[in-house]
C-alpha cells in the first residue's frame, strides 16, 4: 500500500500540537483595531472585562506566534484529537475526476463539529478565574452543545439562548444541549431587553444569530459572576481552532501529498480559519501556493456582497465595534438549512487577510450543496452537517474542473462536522421541497443603511 | 505518560485484522442444528437458498477458526476501522472508582454502531451473487441505516420495513436511510400477507422486529432476484462482527491492562459476540479468565427469563427453527426506548455457550441505564445510544462494587454506538417522563404456549 492509497491518517495523542498558532504574528500589517461604541477610540481590555476573562482579552490582542494550550485543556482535547484526515477514494470515482480529495474530519468530537476545540479551552480559562456561569447563543446546535459539554466538565452553569427557528426546528439539538446539563432558552426570550423589545412586535419571532448573542450578552453582563462565550468571529476563537490545520499539515504530509486547493465553509469564520491559518503561515512563508477558499452562502454572503466597514456583532448593538465584511447588524438571513452560517458579519481576522488577497470567497445555493452532499453521503459514509456540505460542493466544482482539464488538482476540505440532526433537511432535498432563497440587492442594501457612523 | 495514563488507543488501518473469528471451531461441543420448520429435521443449505448467497450459508455453518475477509470489504472497513478504544478516566473519577474502565467505540461508523461491520459483508458476498435487492427489517434504526450504506456502496437497492413504534418516533433514522438511498416501509405494512393480517386486527399497529422480519423474510423468498438480509442472531452476523473484539484484544494489550469484566448489550447478541468472542476465545484456551456478561433490558430478557427451546425467528413463524432462548416468537416486549434490544430471541450461539456457562447475564431497566448514559455522556463527551447504555449500567454496577472493596477491577465495555437518534428518550428521562416497564411473570409465561413443537 503506497500512501496514496491510504484511506486515512489517524495521528497518536502523543503527535497532537501543543500550542496554538496565532496567525496575527505574520501578517505584513495588523487588522484595524476594535472601538469602543460610545467613543469610538480603540476598545482597552477593560471594555472587555465584563465579557470575558484576561486571559482570554490578552489572547484576543496577542501578537505572539504560539500560544501553549494548557494541560488541562490538551487533556479534554485527546478524547476525540487529533481528529481523522481521510482520503475520499470513493467520491473520487463517483465524481470520476483525476483530483485527490482529502478531507479533514472534526465531526468526531462530543459535539459532532469543531466547536469544542474553543468551548473547552473557553470553559477551562474562564473556571480558572473564578466565573460561576457562562452564557451564549446557538444557531444551529453545535456551539451550544460544546460549550454544555465543556460547562459540564469544569463545573460550570451554562445558559444558551438558541435562535427561535432552529429552536422549533431542531428539537434533538435542544435535547442535546440538555444532556450535557445546560439550560436552554428560545431567542428571542422573555428574560432579557433586547429580547422583550422583538417579542413586543412577533411573540413568534424566529430570531437571528445577533439577536442571540445580544441576549446573552446583555445577561452576562448585569451578574459579576457571569460571562459570556463567543463560538466563532472573535481572535481567540480562531487561535484555539488552529489546532485543526497544524494536525492537518502533519497529516497531508503522511499522505505524501499537497494542497492545490483548500475550502472550508464561513459563518462567523472559525471552522474555515481553524484549518485554513496554519496552510497560510505556510504559504506566506512561500513554502506551498495553495488557492484558500472561504465559501458562504448565496443567502448570507458577508464576503462577497457584504461592505468591509466598522459594525456590531449583534443586533442590538451591545459588542464593541470591529471591521469586518457585513450585511449590516440588523439582517436577517433567509431560514437555509445551514444555520451555523446565517450570521451578518466574517471574522475580523478573516475579513482582513481577504482585503489582502491571501484568501478567496465563492456563494454557494443551497440545493447545489445538498446535491453534493447526497453524493458524499453514499460514498464516503459520513452524512455532512448542511454548513460542511457547502465546502463539499466546492470542492465537487474544483474536481469537475479538474476532469475538464485532466489535471491531478490537489483538494483538502475542512469538513467541520456531521449532519446527525439535520436530516430533516435532507429529507427536504430528497422530496424535492428544498429551494434556493434569492435575496434581493436591495435587501441587501437596505441593511447597510444602519452601518454605525465611526469618527475618523 | 505511561500507557494507563492514555486516553485512547487508535490502531493504524495496515494493523486492521484479515480474518474473522469463528468462535465454534474453539467450542467443546457444537450448538444444535437448525431444523427445517415443516419436517423437524436438520436445515440443508438448500432451506436458506431463497434468503442468502451460498457463500453466507457456508459462513453460517463453518467450523474454520478463521475467515478470510475480502479484500473490497476490508477496503470499505478501512473508512472507519480500526475503531478507537478509550480509557474512562473522567468516568471513573465521578463514580470515585479504584477500576479502570476502557470502552471499544463502534459509533464512529457510518450508521453510528457496530451494524456496518456485518452490511457491508452481506452487501458484497449478496453482490457478487448477482443478487439486485436486499429486504431487511430495523428497529432502532441502525440495522437498516448500515444496509442502506453497504446497498448504495455496491450497487444493490435495498427495501427496509423499520417497526412502526420505531417509524413513528424516530423520523429521523427514516431519513437517514433514505439519504443512504434506501426505500423505507412502516411495518406491519400493505406490501404482505404477514403485514395486512396484523393490519386488519389493528391499522396503527405498533409493529415488532419479529414482524418485520417476517415482512422482509416474505418479499425476498418470493423474488429470484432479491434475498433477505439479517443484522444479528445468525452465525455468519456473529462472526462479520469478531473484529471487533480482535482490535481489542490489541488495543488492551497497548494499553498494557487485561480485562477482569466484559459487559455488552444484547438484543439478538451480534454487538455483544463481536467485542466478547475473541475473548472468550482466550479464555478457553486458558490465558485469560475474564467474567463475560451480556446485558439485556427486564422488558426483553431471553437470556435471564426465557427458555432454551427451538423456536422461529419471525413472529409469522417463516424462518427455520433454531434452539436459542427465547420469550416465545409472539411476545411483544413494552415499549422501551432500547429498540435493538425488543427482540424474542437471542442467537443460538450466544445461548449456547450461555448454557455452558462461559458467559453470565444481567437484566436492568432502562432509567438505570439512562441515568449512567447520562453521567457518562457528560463526562465521556459521548452521548450513548440506549442499547448500549446497558452495557455502561452493568459496568457502573461493577465500578462502584470495585469502590465498596477497593478492588482495581479492570472492565471493558463494548460501546455499540452513539444515541444521535435517541435523544427524545434522554429528553423523557431528564423530564422525569421515563418509567420502568414491569412484565408479567403471566404474560412471559403467555408467550411460550405457542413454542413450536419438536420431534425427537
């Protein structure tokens, strides 16, 4: 068996990286600073505080290259990692391309995605500074899921407002969360401001992923010993995902193999950041030239219809104020199947290194994604989670290219998790219910309007 | 670290096992022959043609140590296997135990348990055949989920009558057979004579696995392209599923421990044989002497209450007869939330060496199990599914002995798969919903005045 024909790379918990990488440390230039709201001057640590914890705003701000994960943490981390990188010797035939596919799975953790490899090291930094309760949103389940599990571990409460539509939808997910021994309450709730205010016009309101987090903001907020987790956007979540791509590296290299291409879904961008950072370390260093391709969706497209300007990151109004590619605080998707990527705005950092041309954007429809999920399903055996599914079409498109051209193109997906408790839109697919939502531009336009006006 | 400090043990795929392992060439005495239902006499091969390929008849009566496994379906096996066996350390901290307890986890196949080990084996030998459909019945769901997978990998259609309870409330496990491309039918259904005669007492009937496979059994006698496939009970199942406890056997060994306790979970007994046969294998030959344990649930207990008589393995009495323990081919087990454990019968093999007793059972109700699926998913991170959450009761039972006298019993659990399709029984137990169904010492008994006669 040459190591081509290897159907995957399982690396020992001993070969599992030690550090995080923080990606900052090799840009040619910083990303824009975030601003206080009220002032509009550059956010101190001390804006963060009743957010977070120092240790997490000093990681925030790092421009260390490496950050050492705590043993505590790399602890949790070998149940499940280093996760899988497979090789997709079966889709490969049923695409009939010369490509070679890889594709790094996160679907084996607790909460079946990437999630926990910052909802544990979230958990563990804030128990160790004394925090009793930790608050957040959820869109389509996962995010809440792994910060129950990583509450649970370290002893803490945990509270999760979860989007109203994915609440009535995806009662499993709920259930889930519950499991894992945390409370969970349908956004927009009665047990907050920002909530009340939307009920007073729908008390059927479906919520958003910024209605959520303002929520949960706002209640961690008003109680000193309680703070808030973030499961994507923010630096320090990125940081603690680059664990993906650093086993990643270690993994393409026991295939003896090299990316042409890399694609990763982005919603808030820590999934597609997680694998992707550590290729680009590499690739700003000129050691490989691969193409790094964020893909989002036709429906909620940040990237590539979105303005790069100053904005929230909720729909109140309640974060500090960070550059980013935006739909505008106040948008609110149209409900695809993939709610982990309806979020209004992309990661900061991300939103940066794609002003600066070192990654690329493509919008997917959703029913192209289902396709090519379908397809994945019955050759490889994983059922992809509706957000992976979107990487997945893209690189079904780079393999269709690649037998127009013959050409033997190199493709590694960031497969963030499964699609266990989103059948229900599958099954949509398959009966032929499922349509492609078209925004209108001026939909779009309309929701820049209440961009924040930003002094300088 | 030193090899107990590890959390898990992962075996590279080139030091996956080539062979199974056929437990009755190690056995003092063979089990007794299955009998042809109208003549009381020894089945023939000819008796199994319409239902199974030769090459699986041959499988089911073989007295070889060892089988080859071919080479396609080791290739498809390489997707998810090795499978990973872990340490319990969290878990053992939260019963305060002295016991080191290890699970081998099969939730990290396509179908989420152990059943594609024997799929894809009955997909390919079917295949080669030329066989074009497979019928098949499932409970819980992952039966069908794993025929689904291995039909679609090989090209076969595949028709699948899942239980009604199971239809009803696990919509979920429907959909993921169809996204695997199989076709499902709520049993007992239209498309039969077993089907409408149940049908016509009761239109909502709630169905069983002994009814579904009748429906199954049915189709595929009377259609020269399609046979019948069985995901448990026969011989040639028990032994598809041997590699399971051949990795383990490897993986204890780099774990440098020995087993004192194996416990599995039981409903036809393929799970439990897969992990506990290589095992025993050791045991008889003298270098190992571990308690072997089956577990199964007080609604269904075969092992604990049944007799050991021939009986058939349907409820329409289609199948040949085969001397296993039984609660009569008729007996309808409550409905509790184990589905894959709501069967009559256990396997002939399995009651055979049961009654040498080289192995011991257990019955428990399900809020035990519940309440240990609940401590173990949160501290192991994974949520088990309700079969196997047996198994991690019966292992919880023999931690906290371990504490009362000290003892550092070391036990291995044979983890079958993840509960992603069964989260509205957690829901039920955390509500406070969940009872333990009580039986009838009058209604077991009930069940067995129907027990077939034998001659001789």
């Amino acid at each position: 068996m040459t190591d081509l024909a290897r159907h995957k790379v399982l690396l020992d918990e001993s070969e599992m990286p030690t550090q995080w990488y923080n990606l900052v440390a090799d840009l040619p230039s910083p990303p824009p600073a975030v601003l206080h709201p009220g002032t509009g001057r550059p956010a101190g640590p001390e804006d963060f505080l009743p957010l977070f914890p120092m240790s997490l705003i000093e990681q925030e701000v790092s421009t260390e290259r490496y950050i050492e994960i705590p043993g505590e943490v790399l602890d949790v981390y070998r149940q499940w990692r280093p996760s899988p990188m497979y090789r997709a010797h079966r889709w490969e035939r049923a695409l009939g391309t010369p490509a070679r596919i890889y594709y790094k799975y996160e679907g084996v953790s607790p909460a079946g995605s990437h999630k926990p490899n910052t909802a544990v090291a979230q958990a563990y930094y804030n128990a160790k500074a004394g925090v009793r309760r930790l608050t957040t949103e959820t869109g389509a389940g996962q995010w809440g899921t792994s910060l129950a599990f990583a509450a649970a571990l370290f002893g803490l409460e945990c509270e999760v407002w979860q989007v109203g539509a994915s609440y009535d939808q995806k009662p499993y997910r709920r259930m889930m969360i519950e499991t894992f021994g945390a409370t969970v309450h349908r956004s927009p709730s009665n047990l907050t401001e920002s909530g009340r205010r939307l009920r007073a016009t729908d008390p059927e309101h479906p919520g958003s992923l910024g209605i959520a987090i303002s929520e949960a903001v706002e209640v961690a907020a008003a109680d000193p010993h309680t703070r808030y987790a973030l499961g994507s956007v923010l630096n320090h979540v990125l940081l603690h995902q680059t664990i993906i791509g650093q086993e990643a590296l270690a993994q393409m290299a026991k295939f003896g193999d090299t990316p042409d291409v890399i694609v990763g879904c982005t919603g808030g961008g820590s999934n597609f950041a997680g694998l992707a950072f550590p290729f680009l370390r590499e690739k700003l260093a000129g050691r490989i030239d691969p193409t790094i391709r964020a893909v989002e969706p036709t429906s909620c497209p940040s990237l590539t219809q979105g303005v790069y300007a100053y904005d929230f990151g909720d729909e109140a109004g309640l974060t500090p104020l960070m550059k980013m590619h935006t739909l505008g605080h106040g948008f609110i998707p149209d409900p695809i199947h993939a709610g982990g990527l309806r979020y209004h705005g992309m990661s900061p950092l991300i939103s940066h290194v794609y002003e600066q041309s070192m990654i690329e954007a493509l919008a997917l429809g959703q029913t192209e994604c289902f396709r090519a999920g379908v397809q994945f399903a019955r050759t490889e055996g994983i059922v992809p989670a509706p957000e992976s599914a979107h990487a997945i079409a893209a690189a079904a498109r780079e393999a269709e290219a690649a037998r127009a051209t013959g050409q033997e193109t190199v493709i590694l997906i960031a497969l963030s998790g499964h699609g266990h408790f989103d059948l229900s839109a599958y099954d949509d697919y398959l009966s032929g219910r499922m349509v492609d939502e078209v925004t209108s531009d001026e939909r779009f336009a309309a929701s820049l309007v209440d961009l924040p006006t930003v002094a300088g």
